[in-house]
C-alpha cells in the first residue's frame, strides 16, 4: 500500500462533524467485581537529559553555497548572516512582517532580503524558484512569551512557514554543501524538558517534531536535520557559533540538540517498569473524567480498564452522533460481509446507485454507533458511570455547551483525558496546510477547549487531579508521512511538562504512544510495522499500563515513551550494501579544543597538570577518535584500538599563552580494511601551527588503527579471585595521590585502594570520583550501558595502574608512551566500581610493558589492554611531586 492509500483509508475512519451536542446513556447493569488480568507487559520509557560532548566538524567548502535563513528579529539573524557570508555562503533573509524587529543592527548588505506577510505557499513557492538552488534553511523561531496554557496565532504561524518551507525548499538537490534543514528555538534550552522556564512558548516545540520527521523523510537523500535549542539569554554572537557549529557536526543521525548553562543535550529514554508503581492516587468513584475521543479506538479500551479498577465516572466526547436504535436494515447483522450486503441493499431500496464509498459512508454510523453502545455498556457493567456528548473538540463553545449538564449532574471533572486525533499522512512535499490545520487543531485546540470546561480557566488554580494527553511515539521519535502529527503531539508533550510546573499537585502524563492493536491502525499498518520490527501495544497491556501510571504515587516523568525505541530504523535490510555507497574511503573532520576559559570548559583539564602544563590525557585523543569515527560511519561501534602512539601531547594553557598556537584539531581517517561487519581505519589527529617559525606545517599528535564493529563482541568473565569492592577510599589509595606517585587531581583520583601488588601484577579497586560528573565538560560519562560514549575517567586509571606498578616495585616515575592493542566490551558506567587487573610482560632499564584489563565488580571483562608501554626513569621522580597549593612542581 502507498502511504496514499493509507492516508484515505485512515480518513474514511473519521465520520462528518456533528455541530450539535447530543447526550445519551446507556442503562446501568449490575456492577461487576474486576481482579486484574495478568498480561505481558508493553515496554515503556521515561525521558531524561543526556549530555553530549562537543560537535566533531565535517570539513566542507561552503564557497558558494546557498542558504535561506529566517529572521526571528534579534541579532542572533545578523550574526549568522554575518558569520555564513564569511564562510563563503550566499543569504537570503525571509523577514515575516510578524516578527517584531529587536536588533537594532542591519543586515550585512551582501544579504539578500525578501519580505513575506504572510504563509503564502504561492510567493513562497516563487522565491525558492527564482533562487538559487539552496543547500540549506535555517527557521529562526522569533522569542515570545505566554503566561499559563495558551498557544499563540503569530507562534502558530512561524510554525507553519517552517513546515511550507520544509514542503517547498527541495534542499534535498543541494549542490555545493551538504543539504541541511535547521531549526533554532528558546525553549530554556532544555528542548522543553520538564519546563526549565515556565514562561516560554510552547508552539515551537511543535519544530522538534517538524524537523525530526524530515531527518527521517529525507535520511536517504542525506539531508541533515537539526533542531537546536538554546536559552534566550545567551548572546547573538554565540547563539551564532553554535548554529554554524551544529551545520557542521559530523553526526547526521542526532536531530535535536540543545545547550543549557551546563552544556550541550540532547534527550532520551530510559527504561522503566510502568506496571511496578505503587497505586494510591486520588481516583475513585467520585473520580470525573471528560475524555475526548473517549468512545471508541484505543481511548476506549483505557477508559474501560479505569472503570473496572475505580468505578469512576466518564464523559465520553467525539463528533459521531449517537442514537441508540439502529437502523432496521442493520438490525442483528454483525458479520462485515454481511452488513455490507445489507448496506447495498438498503441503498437501492432508496433508489440510490450503491459504489464502495457509498456502502462504507452508510455503515460507517451504524459502526460507530455499535463502537460507542459498547464502551458505554462496558463502563457501566464495570460499575462506572458514562455518558456520551456529541461535539467536534476543535470547538471550544460547543464542548462547553455539550458537557454543562452532565457536570451538573456528576459533579466538577477531576480528570482530563484527551484522546481525540486525526491522521493525514503524507510525505511532506505532498502535505496541505488544511491537512496540518486538522491534524494540529484536533490536538491543540482540543486540548484547549476541554482545559477551558475546568475551573481552571476561571479561577486560574487547577483542580485538576489528572491530565492525560494521548500523544505518539511520532512526537518523540518522528516518523515518516506524519510531520503535522509528529509537531501536534511534541507540542502536547511540552504541554505536558510545563502544566507540571506549573501545578505540580496534578498528576500529569503525556503517553508516547507506539503504534496499538487497534484504533488508527488498521490491519494493512499493523502487517508494515510488523514487518519493520516495531513493537505493537496490545489493547490489553497498553489500557493497564495507562492506569498504573495514572494511579501512581510517583509521577516521575510527565512523558512516557510507550513500545520500542523508532530513533533507529528497525527494518531489516541489506546493511552493507547500504553501507558501501556513503562510505567515504578517506575524511577529515575538526574539533574544536575546548579551552579554559571557554564557556562549556572542560574543568577536569585542571587536574592533568605536568609541569605546569594542561596537558590533554591520552585516553581523551582516543575518545576524539573514536567518537569521530562512530559518527562518521554511522552503523558501527567502535570496538578497540591497535598501534596507539603518542606523537606530540596537546597542551591547553591558552590564557598563559604558553599553550598551543591552535584552537582546532584534525582528526583524518583513511579506511584500511572493510570486511562489511569489521572496519578498520587509520586514524591521525594533528594541527597546523600558525607561529613565525612553523608558519602552516602539520603537526602530528596522536594515531592509531581503529576497529570498527556492527556488533560488539559479548562480554567475557574471568575466574580471577577478586575480594568484594568496598566503597572506602584507603589510605594507600590517598597517598599515591600525595606521595608524588601520580599527579593527577581531584577528578581523575580513581583508585580507592591497592589490593596487591608484586613483582609481576597489581591488583586494584577503583571507581570514578563523583566531583568528575561536575568536571566532565565535553567528555560525558556513560550513564547507562545504552551509552557509547567513552568514560575517560575510568580509562585513565589504565596508565595510572602502570605508573602505580613502576613507582612502587622500582621506585622511578615514568609516563605512557604507546599502546598495542585495547579492546573495549563496554565502558564502565557512572558511579560503577570496578577493579584492574595489570600484568607485567617486559622490563627493560627504559621502559615496562604491560597487559591490562578493567573487570565489573560481578566477574565481567569490560576492557582488555594488550603492552601498554611507559618510559621509566629516576629524572621523572620528582615530576608528579606537588609543592604549595597542590599544583605540581
Ligand atoms: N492507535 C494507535 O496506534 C495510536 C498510536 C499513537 C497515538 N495514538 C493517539 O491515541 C488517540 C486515540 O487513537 P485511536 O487509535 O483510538 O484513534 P481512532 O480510533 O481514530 O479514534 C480517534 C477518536 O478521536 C475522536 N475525534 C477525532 N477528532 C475529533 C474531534 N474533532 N472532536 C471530537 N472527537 C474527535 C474520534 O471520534 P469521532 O470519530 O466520533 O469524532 C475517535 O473517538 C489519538 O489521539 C492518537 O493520536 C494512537
């Protein structure tokens, strides 16, 4: 089936808008008492805040190339201009008459500015076309404020120019540089994350949807998608910096970004147990839930599981009318087939002429008649109460009028479920903006409307005990053919953050729904997602999970990833062949050298200080490396290294001018080998100094053979005896941090204690101290095993154990020189205490070899080290000796 198809499918599901409220109830029979039935669990996911180290560049020759940028009215439009002009780039400047102009600066005069009063596809369509192709748009969301829950026209509109010019821009041709579409919003610079800053509007988080649908919209034609999110009080000047840092960024696959006062983020999932909360909140049956499409599809299924646990009561809101006598025809018939049969019959007796649309048109009420007499008869058999309003949930005055009499009746609605959402699936070239206005105002305005029927509109303090929002794993994740559904449920996921905050006595839950057994997805759908691996909810396991999380003591995270994780397509395919075509044989990519004064300092460089030098520790130019490589072939895992050789240390005192005459690395690889599974790469990190005597000569610092794998080997266990690892730092432990031993400061201090230590081997406990978490500036610590990130903080401890070894069987100091081989099974994670294991396997008068390995408290063998190698000798005694105020002579 074409997405087409699917879309018509998906549309002929909804019926036609019924202006006027009806109300109907069914009879009440007896209550039933529910035990709960045991069933397989759904995965599910709280969102959480993980760091990102600093963006490794592609190198790319912009001279040329064209982009389309978006004033929002700051500076922030000059600075880029600006700062893109200079790389080379032609600018062309939208400025929309509805953005207020901030900046008192004009724009360069090389840009050239066009502007638009309003989101009108056809001059928007003649821009692009009278332009140069472009490589690249970047949507600037002009900054505006809102108090509580509103959703502001003029934000609405900048949303809607986004998605037009994602529609109409054909960035996918790009000629000169890599094809890009960017995105900047001020959402706190959290991506809207429980709300850091309550005041921020909340339409633009509907952009991380937008741009997050197209990464995978346009992933094959290699488009590379960012939305950046910053907080508004940073500087145009390094809002500017990190725009054209992000174009630039390496990884293509990260779609969202965001930089608070701490650095940059992203956001992602973290496994939880949704059916192991402790119930205990606040419902019962005097419990009042208005539910927007609560009547039918997967809402129903939750409301129903509600009333069996509670006996609470519902009104059920959805634009089908209700009657509760069928038509004749239909009566008794419940076989498809057959009622089509009826249908058609039924239809001639009336003299009309019988086509598919027409039979489907006349059963589609009698359906959603049956669908609605079941929920209702199924909430009253619970021993619930129900009733059914008739109103379109876009309209606030008619979802007002309609559910009046029945709060009269129950009393004031303690809980909102909405549950209400239409599809209109299409690849963004083919999407309408009727179609984006539906799909968004069910939604948006839905949610509005039934917020406005609570007290909260009117006293401003919500009594609210429950708000539930039925959002997509399209929000969270993105998804193709669903770019307004994707920005409609992001915005309701930000809803769902900042009602929190703002009321943090209401139990609040945004469900990122995967796909469900039922509802919208249709057999057709279920057979495609099958068939990508995607996991789909059933009826059963998704309602029980809704109620554990509604009821719980704990509301953790105000959004619930629900199913498996869609950041990666689960498809399988032909990966190497895929794999083969985008391999670049040989790349060059720049990092930035963090220094520290810089505003996301890397402080931990204050504690490797030799000889009055920030020296750069090996273990973070492998992580340069290794994390270069893995983003550049994306698929890959980086398993190991071979032939690591130091070169020439970096040294980072910029502000004593002592430092290196450089502010940015290379890091080149050439592809060795490529067995599809197994790559292997060179890799060489230098510079090029810029001083009177080596004016533009290349430095070499660091190189080595990478390994890249598809698949990581499995862990292996050793049966070496080891004693149980203690949480105390021991005395011997503190004093090879004193004793002139190792030089290392607070946050690289992360062996606890020495266990043994012989002629051959020494054995120690260690774990990585918690001050480094505040330390760790670009080099982010794994926090959980998901994570590929290197703890370069545990690495270390591998050269440390050697210079532990040398100083105390031969009584010299000594440094790390070069490496064979050092195969990764997994980092070790934050807060995890860990032991290494070293082997001497050569002494000579200059130098000691050693194999090492990094093992898990239960046995595993994260890491194997094969002839490491330091230079030993009694010059470099007094080297690591501290004098007045710690730092070292
Ligand atoms: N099913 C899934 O796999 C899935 C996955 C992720 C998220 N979700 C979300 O979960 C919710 C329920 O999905 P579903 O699969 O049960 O969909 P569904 O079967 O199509 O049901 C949608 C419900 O919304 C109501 N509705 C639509 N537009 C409305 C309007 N303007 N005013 C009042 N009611 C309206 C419909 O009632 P009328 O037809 O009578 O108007 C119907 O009851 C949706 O919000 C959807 O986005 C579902």
């Amino acid at each position: 089936r074409t997405l087409g198809e699917i879309v018509t499918h998906m549309q002929s599901k909804v019926g036609g808008v019924t202006a006027a409220s009806e109300v109907a109830a069914v009879k009440k029979p007896k209550a039933e008492t529910h035990v709960v039935k045991k069933v397989a669990g759904a995965p599910s996911a709280t969102v959480a805040i993980s760091r990102l180290s600093a963006v490794t560049k592609i190198n790319q020759n912009t001279k040329g190339a064209n982009a389309l940028v978006v004033n929002d009215g700051s500076d922030t439009s000059v600075e880029l201009s600006e700062s893109l002009i200079n790389s080379g780039w032609n600018v062309t400047v939208l400025n929309p008459s509805w953005v207020n102009a901030q900046s008192n600066k004009a724009l360069p005069s090389a840009v050239n500015e066009i502007a638009i009063s309003s989101v009108d596809e056809k001059q928007i369509s003649e821009i692009i076309s009278t332009n140069a192709q472009l490589d690249s748009v970047i949507y600037l969301h002009p900054e505006s404020t809102i108090e509580n829950i509103v959703y502001p026209q003029t934000s609405k509109q900048g949303l809607e120019l986004a998605f037009i010019l994602a529609k109409l821009c054909n960035v996918k041709a790009a000629k000169v540089a890599r094809a890009s579409f960017i995105v900047l919003t001020q959402q706190g610079g959290q991506i809207g994350f429980e709300s850091n800053d309550v005041t921020v509007d909340l339409v633009q988080g509907g952009l991380n949807g937008l741009v997050k649908t197209l990464s995978h919209e346009w992933s094959e034609a290699g488009v590379f998608c960012r939305a950046i999110d910053v907080v508004s009080t940073m500087s145009a000047e390094n809002v500017a910096n990190i725009i054209t840092d992000e174009l630039a960024d390496v990884d293509a696959v990260l779609s969202e970004v965001g930089y608070d006062e701490t650095g940059r983020l992203t956001l992602i999932g973290e496994v939880t147990d949704s059916y192991a909360l402790t119930s205990g909140n606040n419902i019962d049956k005097d419990s009042v839930f208005l539910v927007s499409g609560g009547a039918k599809g997967v809402t129903a299924h939750c409301v129903i599981e509600i009333a069996k646990q509670y006996q609470a009561k519902f009104v059920l809101l959805g634009r089908s009318s209700f009657d509760a006598n069928e038509p004749s025809w239909a009566n008794g018939i419940n076989d498809e087939v057959a009622l089509k049969k009826a249908a058609m019959q039924a239809l001639i007796a009336t003299g009309d002429k019988p086509t598919p649309v027409k039979i489907s048109q006349f059963i589609r009420p009698v359906l959603a008649n049956r669908e609605i007499a079941q929920t209702l008869a199924a909430i009253e058999s619970a021993g619930g109460q129900a009733q059914y309003v008739s109103a379109d949930v876009t309209n606030s005055e008619s979802v007002q009028a309609a559910v009046k009499p029945i709060i009269a009746e129950f009393g004031n609605v303690t809980g909102i479920i909405h549950g209400a959402g239409v599809l209109a699936d299409k690849f963004i070239e083919q999407k309408t903006l009727a179609e984006f206005d539906a799909v968004y105002r069910t939604k948006i305005d839905g949610l509005t409307s039934l917020l406005s029927v609570t007290e909260q509109s009117f006293s401003g303090k919500s009594k609210l005990k429950h708000l539930v929002l039925f959002s997509s794993a399209a929000g969270f994740y993105g998804n193709p053919g669903q770019s307004d559904y994707s920005i409609a449920n992001e915005i309701l996921n930000k809803t769902a953050y900042r009602f929190k905050a703002l009321h943090p006595q209401t139990q609040v839950l945004s469900f990122n729904w995967g796909p469900w057994d039922g509802g919208m997805v249709t057999p057709e759908l279920k057979r495609m997602f099958d068939a990508r691996g995607v996991y789909i909810i059933p009826l059963d396991a998704g309602a029980q999970l809704l109620v554990s999380e509604l009821a719980a003591t704990d509301n953790r995270c105000a959004q619930i990833l629900v199913g498996n994780d869609l950041s990666k397509d689960q498809e399988p395919k032909d990966q190497t062949q895929d794999f083969d075509i985008k391999k670049p044989q040989v790349s060059r990519l720049t990092k930035a050298l963090q220094t520290t004064n810089a505003t996301f300092t890397n402080a931990f460089l204050a504690d490797h200080v030799i000889d009055g030098n920030l020296v750069l520790p090996t273990v973070c130019a492998i992580a340069w490396m290794s994390e270069a490589a893995v983003s550049l072939y994306t698929g890959y895992h980086y398993q190991g290294l071979e032939n690591y050789k130091l070169f020439k240390g970096i040294t980072l005192n910029h502000e004593k001018g002592d430092g290196n005459q450089f502010d940015e690395v290379n890091i080149d690889f050439k592809v060795l080998a490529d067995s599809g599974d197994t790559l292997k790469l060179d890799a060489k990190i230098s510079s090029t100094v810029a001083n009177s005597s080596s004016n533009g000569k290349t430095v070499f610092h660091y190189g080595a053979q990478l390994t890249l794998v598809r698949r990581r080997d499995d862990l292996p266990i050793t049966n070496l005896q080891l004693p149980a690892l203690s949480s105390d730092v021991s005395v011997e432990a503190t004093a090879l941090y004193q004793n002139g031993t190792l030089f290392h400061g607070e946050s690289l201090q992360g062996i606890t204690d020495v266990i043994s230590c012989n002629e051959t081997s020494l054995l120690l406990a260690c774990s990585v101290p918690s001050i480094a978490k505040f330390k760790q500036g670009e080099f982010v610590i794994p926090v959980n095993t998901v994570h590929s990130n290197h703890n370069i903080f545990a690495n270390d401890l591998v050269y440390q154990a050697m210079l532990v070894w040398v100083r105390k069987q031969l009584g010299m100091g000594s440094l790390p020189s070069k490496t064979l081989a050092w195969q990764v099974y997994r980092e070790v994670m934050l807060d995890e205490a860990f032991y290494i294991d070293l082997k001497v396997v050569e002494q000579t008068a200059s130098k000691v070899v050693a194999d090492i390995r990094l093992i898990s408290e239960n046995k595993q063998i994260l890491a194997q080290v094969n002839s490491a190698e330091v230079t030993i000798s009694e010059n470099l005694n007094n080297l690591f000796l501290k004098t007045d105020g710690g730092k070292n002579a």
